[in-house]
C-alpha cells in the first residue's frame, strides 16, 4: 500500500526546495515573528513525513527498486561513439539502501530545524540560515534519491556548496571564513577524484556494457542494479576508478589524508554541526562507497584501500579526541572515527551494515551535538575546562550526553552497540580470507577504547563535580521548549534505533541489501565473543575517564612526563594542518606565481609585442607620405621600374622553366 | 658615314645638350631660351625623318606657342626681375632611377637592326587624308579635349578664388 | 633615299626621356617641371614618328598622324599646366612644388 508513495518521492526535495525559495526571498519580510523559521520547519516537516512513510514501506516491503525518471536530454542515433543515441535522465530510486538513508535524512532534518528555533533565536541573518539550511535538506535528499550517478554527483556538490554556506555562517569572523574556505578545497579535492572517477567508469563501461552511459548511467536497469564487478571488464581500470571514488568519498567524509576540515567546520553553529557534520552531508561519502559497492562494483584491491583509510582513520581520529578541550571538536572526532567504522565495513563488503551503522550514528551523534549546543547556549563557552557541575541545572542535557555517549561507546542496549559490533563482527569474518585486514581490525578494536574514553571524559569534565571551573560562567539553565523536545526525540531513537535490529522487515531490508554483494550477511549471528570483549572495552574507556576526571577532578599531566610530547603531538592534530598549509603556501603558490610571470611576460608580452610592432611599422610608413609630388613621381618610376624588371628577367625566367619542365 | 647620319648625329647631340642645360640653369628665363632651341632642334629632326609637315608644326606649336606660354608663366609668377627661382642640385635617388630606367629601355636595343635603313617620304596629301580619313575620331577627340582645357583653365585662373 | 641608323634614334629618344624624367623627380620649380615633362613627351613623340619612318608600307602616315594628335595634346596640356601655376601661386605666393603638402597627412 505504501509503494504507491514511491512515485512521490520527489516531493521530499522538493518541499525543502520551496522552503528555501520562500524563505530565502520573504525572509527579511518574517522576521519580526521569526515565521521564516516556523515556514522552514513545517516544510522540513513535510519532508520528513514523506520520507519516513517511504522508509517504512521499503522496510516493511524491502527488495523492491522503485525508479521514477525523466528524461532531460536525448539524443537521437547518430553514427559516432553513441550508435543507439544517448540520455541523460533525472530520477528518483526507492530501493532499501536509499529508504533507510531518507528515514535518516528527513528526521534529521526536521528535528535539528526544529531545535535551530530555539538555539539561534538571538541570531542575526536568520532568513539566510533557514533557507540555507532547507537548501542543505534538498540537496542531501536529492542525493539519496538521485537515480544516476550525474545526478548524484550534482546533488553531491550542492551539499558541498551548502557547507560552505554554512560553515561561514559568522562570515564576518575570519576563522569562519577560512574554514568554510578550507572545507570547500579539502572536499574539492574529493570532488575532483570523483569526478575522474565518473570518467573512468565512462571509459569503462564503453567497452564492456555499452548502454549504460548512452542510457544516462542508471543505478539500476529498473529491476535489479548494475554490477560492475559481476560484468567483468578491465579489473586494473576498475581498481583506479575505485580509487578515485574512495577519494571523493574521503573527502566528503573527511577520512585521513582528507580529514582537516572537519575540526574546522566547527566555526558553524552548532546545529549546523549536528545536520551536516555528524548526520548526513560527512555520511554522503559512505553512501556513495555503498552505492558504488552495489551497484558498480569494487575490485579486492579497492576493498583493501577502503578497509585500510577506514580503520587507520577510526583510530586515528579517535586519538586526536582524546586531549582536545573543545567540547564541539571531540564530537567532531568522534564523528571523524565512527565514519571510518561505516567505511571500513563497507570495503570489507558490508554495504548494509555500514549504512546501519550510519543510520544509529546520524541518531546520537545528532544527540550529542544538540545536547552539546545546548551547554553552549547556556553557559556561553565550548571549553570544556571552564565547565563543571552542570548535571545539577541543567537535567534534561546532562542525560541526553549520557545517552548519546553510551550510544557512542557501544554499550547494550543502547543503538551504537549493534551496529558497531555488526561492523567488528563483519571484518572479523573476512579476516580469514583477508589475511590484510588484521592491522585495521586491530586499529578499530583499539579505538572502541579510545572512543568510550574520550566522550565520557567529555561528559565528566561538563557535568560532574560541583560547580564550574570557571567562576565568572554564566548562570546555566536549560533551553526553551524547541531545544528540549528534540533532545528527547533523538535519545528514545539513539535508545530505539537499534533495537530496529529485531525487526523481521529489517533484517529482510539488511539483508537484501546485503545480498547483492554476493557475500553472506553475518548479521544476525554475531560473534559473542567480539561483542564481549568490545563491551569490555567500553566500559574500560568509561572507567578509565572517571578516574581521571570524575567528580570534579581535573588530571593534569605532569610537566616533565614522557607523554607530553605526544600530548603536544595529538594536540596539533599531527601537524596535519601545518604541512598542508605549507604545501599550499609553498608549492601551489610558487605554481601560481610561475603561472603568473608566464601569463605576463610571455603570453601577454606577445601580445604587446605585436602591438608595438604595428605601431612602429605604421609610423615608418606613414612617412612615405611627405606630401611632395616629386616624391610620389619617384614612387611611382620605382614602381615602373620593379614592372620592367617583372616583365624583362622574371617572366622570361618563368616562361623557361615553366615551358621547358 | 653619309651625310644624313652626320646630321642626325650632329642634331641628336644638341637635343641633349639644351634638354639638360635646360634643367639644370639658375636662371628661369635662360631655361625658356634652351627650351626653344631644343624645339626647333628636334623640328629638325623631323624633317631629317623626312616628315616636313610635322616638322613645320613642332616649329609652330612648340617652338612658337608652348614657349610663349612658359615665358607667360614665367612673367606672371616671379617676385621679382632676374630673379633666381630655379633649384640647382642633383639628388641621388632620382638620379639612380632615371638611370636605371634608361638602362631598361636601351636594353631592347639588342633586337633590333644594327645598320642603317632607308627611310621613306610621303605625299602630304596623304598624310592629310590619312590623318583627317583612319585617325579622323582621334582629331575630334583632341578638339574636344582642348575645349574642356580652355574652359578648366579659364576656370582655374579666374579671380575670386582665394 | 636616305639611310639613318635605328638605334641611333631609339638610344636618343630613351636618353631624352630620361632626362625629362630626371627633371620630373629633381626639381622644385612648378615650371621647370613642366618643362621637363615637355621634354619626356617630345621624346614620346620622336618614338613614334621615326618608329613610323622606319617600317613598311602605311605605317609612316600613321606614325606622323598619331605625332599630329600628340604635339595638340602636349601643348593643351601645357596650357593647363600653366593655369595651375597661377592658381597654386596665387593660394600659395610661391610655386615651389615642395610647399604644396597639403595631401600630406
């Protein structure tokens, strides 16, 4: 009954599309009643409406592609590369991986604007946030749904453009300006790989399965989707094209080496953190690893890159969190690190555990964003060293960290521990066959540790104790009703989003994703002992964090310890910025300005060259002109005598040779 | 050598000599006198050409009414009596090309007869029924030409024109 | 019969013509300019009349009669001549051909 809603699901953008032309146009006009706001959320609502009838159709029903498309360009048979003409369409596709991706989306969404009411009511420049904001929503779920992978790829640098707005919302900050810079470049990078990815997959499937790009590079024929791997072709062009997909999918996913805009991108506000840096935008590159592995395939080369950057990433990322005093950056690590899970389970071969994964995570990394805006805009600071003893004014945030921090950490029965067993449970299983995983699954495993650590000492360092660390902190108390009611939404989903899991429809749309990947699911069966010793973990990190920072006591390493070095280490992020920064500075500038000197001297001195050449020329000939007639009687017995030397030598000459040969 | 041939060149030599010291003199009036012995000099050598008709004319034309006319010029543009108007110098350039130019024309010498030839006389009725009958068109075309010179030049010089 | 060399008269002619073209190209009197185009063109007209002598049948008369038309139009043309010294002397108050560069750009 359901599936008649598929057709419709173009409306999801498309609601948020007309949130952001009113919005962005009358805005100025609401703001008074701030109804600019309100507009953004009822159609935020819509979407999210429609989006999760959709879902729980698909989910209820699962294994069906609906593909609804229209064909934009067309091109009729012609000889040339396209024999039977060419295509390209846009269109949406409900199909599990998408349904479950638009659930996320949509409530995502709705809840963060709803939230943004309250939270940035003091704000200025409001009717650009929320159009902007509604802008975001379009484009991500045009993203999810796009059919084809143009118009992924046009949805996909919508979302980026959409970053960029956002992050520099306090454009007139400059750290704000240079991260949502920053952001765009580092993800541009991505792009570009993508992009030549595209091409590859092009070149590709010319040779092997000709129809797909002439019929506009279709997920899916319309029943069952393309595979790539499964079609055979050049596996060495496939690999590179993998390549370059993991690279598009690593920066938007900010997976090392493309990880240092992330950490920036916490100039936005923080509820543009929670959409877009935690939720949705960062997981379009694990979707995109999904949706490739699905529907065009990944070589076993590719798969061990993709296991390699998500598991080195997991850690990695999770040891930075470990000293920051930012309390919005170790959420931002975090994220960092839960992606490297999704795509680690994705290369292994698990699209659809890595997209569950993603779904629980978009919950209570949400959550935990929200809840952390909420201390935010209480006490008016993001140091975690001036806070302390909030759990005593402030309930309601104090148990929403703690549920999304149990989330995070992967502890029973909260939602991050199904899935993110799923994942270790997952690479486990190929270990056998994929003798090169081990160092990555041991990196992750590690990072379960780490990952508990860091958030609660989060936790501590906020709530705990008896009163701030900072004196002079603002009085605290909790946010109206608007900020509220989401934080209680998203803990019952990061509680209940994982007991999903039980589901018969679920585990059907798991596995019929899962299926296409031609590996059996091991969901279901989860080793006891990995999820054993992975809660242990947990519950170390946990601990490890109370002693250190529990009740109001603050550890300090000592100065002269062996560990301050690599204190000072993860504290620089491992210089990753600082070489980044010099490359650019050092090497592309000095490109830039070679670039230049040969644009000026060389080709523009040409050019002048050329002028001056005419303009001297012309004044030689201009004194032809002397205006004295003996002169021109010259001129013209010169001329007379050039024609008896013509006609005299050269003709004869000519006829001669001419008449002889 | 005969006769005819002394004469002619004897005749050929003065041609030269006053068409360059007609050039080449300071004084205006001295040209207009070396001019006119150059006209009847080359009338001259018409009738040596056995054409005594024309001869007679060049004597008339020439001789007579072109000299005039340049003595006329001469008298109505000089600032002042025996003034010196005249540019003397040679400059290289044109020099070059008139030389070169002759070098040119003389060259074509080669194709032609090297001795003397014999030369032929006519009637003069001949010449007039020759001149007035074939070339009759071209007579008429010269007295048409010589109308719109009279009224050009009588335009060209009348007062009012500043 | 007389007997004249033909070379003779052509070396003469082309060597009178030169002068007056040499006249043309050198001199800064109005005048002496028309004078030396007098020159070239008696030249012109010696060539045909002893080109004409030279050859065969008819081709004299025509020679002399083509000399006729020529010698009325050289003296027309002198006339003209004469009447743009006055008028160039009179815009100018000089007939040096030099100071007439009013074509000059």
């Amino acid at each position: 009954m359901l599936d008649g809603l598929y057709g419709w699901a173009f409306l999801v953008p498309l609601f948020t599309a007309l949130s952001f032309v009113i919005v962005g146009l009358a805005g100025t006009r609401m703001r008074r009643l701030e109804w600019g706001g309100w507009v953004a959320v009822a159609f935020a609502g819509a979407s999210m409406v429609v989006g999760v009838l959709i879902g729980i159709g698909e989910m209820v029903n699962p294994g069906t592609y609906t593909d609804v498309r229209y064909t934009w360009l067309h091109l009729a048979p012609a000889p040339g590369p396209f024999p039977n003409g060419f295509s390209l369409v846009v269109g949406t596709l409900v199909d599990p991986i998408s349904a479950l991706m638009l659930i996320v989306v949509t409530v995502v969404g709705f809840l963060v604007m709803l939230y943004s009411i309250g939270y940035m009511h003091q704000d200025r420049g409001l009717p650009r946030y929320y159009s902007e904001i509604s802008l975001f929503l379009t484009a991500m779920s045009g993203l999810v749904l796009a059919d084809n992978l143009l118009e992924f790829f046009l949805f996909w640098e919508l979302v980026g453009v959409c970053s960029y707005f956002l992050i520099g919302f306090y454009y007139e900050r400059p750290s704000a300006a240079s991260a949502a810079k920053e952001a765009f470049i580092v993800t541009r990078v991505g792009d570009i790989m993508f992009l030549l990815g595209i091409f590859i997959y092009f070149y590709h499937y010319s040779t092997v399965a000709p129809g797909w790009a002439a019929n506009g590079f279709l997920f899916t024929n319309g029943t069952a989707p393309y595979l790539g791997a499964a079609l055979g072709g050049n596996s060495t062009t496939l690999t590179i094209a993998g390549i370059m997909i993991l690279g598009g999918a690593a920066g938007k996913s900010a997976q090392f080496p493309l990880h240092v805009w992330l950490p920036d991108a916490m100039e936005g506000p923080t509820t543009v953190s929670a959409l877009i840096h935690a939720a949705t935008m960062v997981a379009a590159g694990v979707y995109l690893l999904a949706v490739t592995s699905l529907f065009l395939g990944f070589t076993s080369t590719d798969q061990l890159a993709i296991v390699g950057i998500g598991g080195f990433t997991a850690f990695f990322a999770a040891t930075m969190a470990v000293v920051h005093p930012d309390i919005k950056r170790v959420i931002a690590y975090s994220t960092i690190s839960q992606l490297g899970y999704m795509v680690m389970a994705v290369g292994a071969g698990f699209a659809m555990v890595g997209l569950f994964h993603l779904f629980t995570h978009a919950f209570f990394k949400a959550l935990l964003f929200l809840a952390a805006g909420s201390v935010i805009h209480a006490v008016g600071t993001q140091d975690l060293f001036k806070m302390g003893g909030l759990r005593k004014s402030m309930r309601l945030t104090a148990v929403a960290f703690a549920v999304g921090g149990l989330a995070l950490a992967g502890i029973p029965p909260f939602a991050g521990f199904w899935s993110k067993d799923d994942i270790l449970s997952a690479v486990y299983s190929q270990l056998g066959s994929h003798p090169a995983y081990w160092p990555f699954f041991l990196l992750a495993f590690a990072a379960v540790f780490l990952t508990a650590y860091y958030i609660f000492r989060a936790w501590f360092l906020a709530f705990s104790g008896d009163h701030a660390r900072d004196p002079g902190l603002a009085h605290a108390h909790e946010g109206p009703w608007t900020m509220q009611v989401p934080l209680v939404l998203l803990s019952a989903l990061a509680i209940g989003a994982g007991l999903l899991v039980f589901l018969p429809g679920f585990q059907s749309l798991l596995l019929s994703g899962a299926g296409a990947s031609g590996i059996p699911p091991v969901y279901g069966t989860t080793d006891l002992v990995i999820s054993a010793a992975s809660v242990t973990l947990g519950l170390g990190g946990i601990a490890l964090a109370w002693l250190l920072w529990g009740n109001g006591r603050v550890y300090a390493l000592p100065e002269t310890s062996a560990a301050q070095p690599v204190r000072r280490l993860l504290l620089k992020r491992y210089y990753f910025k600082i070489g980044y920064d010099w490359i650019g500075a050092k090497g592309v500038y000095s490109v830039a300005r070679a670039a230049d000197f040969f644009d000026r001297y060389v080709i523009d001195g040409t050019v002048h060259g050329f002028e001056r050449m005419f303009a001297l020329l012309s004044d030689r000939l201009r004194r032809i002109q002397t205006g004295v007639v003996s002169d021109y009687a010259a001129y013209v017995v010169a001329g007379l005598i050039a024609l008896f030397a013509i006609l005299l030598i050269v003709a004869p000459y000519v006829v001669a040779r001419l008449g002889g040969g | 050598m005969s006769l005819e041939e002394v004469a002619f060149l004897v005749l050929a030599v003065v041609a030269l000599i006053t068409a360059v010291a007609a050039l080449l003199v300071r004084e205006l009036v001295h040209t207009i006198l070396w001019i006119a012995v150059f006209f009847v000099d080359i009338s001259a050598i018409y009738f040596l050409l056995q054409a005594p008709f024309l001869g007679v004319l060049q004597l008339g034309v020439y001789a007579g009414a072109v000299t005039v006319l340049l003595l006329f010029g001469v008298m109505l543009t000089r600032k002042r009596i025996f003034s010196r108007e005249a540019a003397t110098g040679v400059d290289a350039v044109p020099l070059a090309l008139a030389l070169v130019t002759f070098i040119f024309v003389v060259t074509s010498v080669g194709e032609l007869p090297q001795s003397s030839q014999t030369i032929q006389s006519y009637d003069p009725t001949l010449l007039s029924q020759n001149l007035f009958g074939v070339n009759g068109p071209w007579l008429l075309l010269l007295g048409l030409l010589m109308m719109g010179a009279v009224a050009g030049s009588i335009y060209l010089v009348r007062e009012g024109r500043e | 019969m007389t007997a004249l060399p033909l070379v003779g008269f052509l070396a003469l002619s082309s060597a009178l013509f030169v002068v007056g073209l040499f006249g043309i190209l050198t001199r800064r009197n109005f005048i002496l300019v028309l004078i030396a185009i007098e020159i070239a063109m008696n030249a012109a007209i010696l060539n045909f009349v002893y080109f004409g002598a030279f050859s065969s049948g008819t081709g004299g008369l025509t020679g002399q009669a083509v000399a006729v038309v020529l010698i009325g139009f050289a003296a027309t043309e002198v006339a003209v001549g004469l009447a743009i010294v006055l008028a160039l002397n009179r815009l100018k108050g000089t007939i040096n051909v030099a100071q007439a560069t009013d074509l000059k750009l």
